[in-house]
C-alpha cells in the first residue's frame, strides 16, 4: 500500500510540475511534518500552511519542501 501511494504521489507531483500547481489528489495524501495537521494550499503564494502551527511551506517547481522549521535552510 505505501508503495502504490509514493509511486501515486510521484506520478501526480511530476504532472503538477507542468502545470505549476498541487493536485487536489496530493493535496489530500500530504500534511504538516511537525503535527500531521492539513495543509491549506495558497495557489497565489505558492506554498502550504499548517492549519495548526501554520507554518509555511515553499513549493519549488511543484514540489512541496516539507522541512519541519529547524530543518529549514534560510
């Protein structure tokens, strides 16, 4: 079962790259490292916030960097 989802969120995170925006699919799979909240997804600002830390995430050519904080490169 893991492996159909990361070979499933490769497939998707590999369309949104040409696209330039999160599947609703991956959307639903993924969620914050640090309390395994939701992620709300800011199409404008290109990135995920926690909707309970509300940390945010970058996502870089369509892939969502979720570094938890203290793992983040400034």
């Amino acid at each position: 079962m893991v492996k159909k989802v990361k070979k499933t969120v490769k497939k998707v995170a590999k369309k949104s790259r040409k696209k330039e925006e999160l599947s609703k699919y991956l959307l639903e799979v993924i969620c914050c490292p640090v309390d395994k909240s939701d992620l709300k997804y800011s199409k404008s600002k290109n990135t995920l916030t926690c909707i309970k830390c509300k940390h945010v995430y970058k996502i870089k050519e369509g892939i969502p960097i979720l570094l938890p904080p203290e793992l983040e490169e400034e």
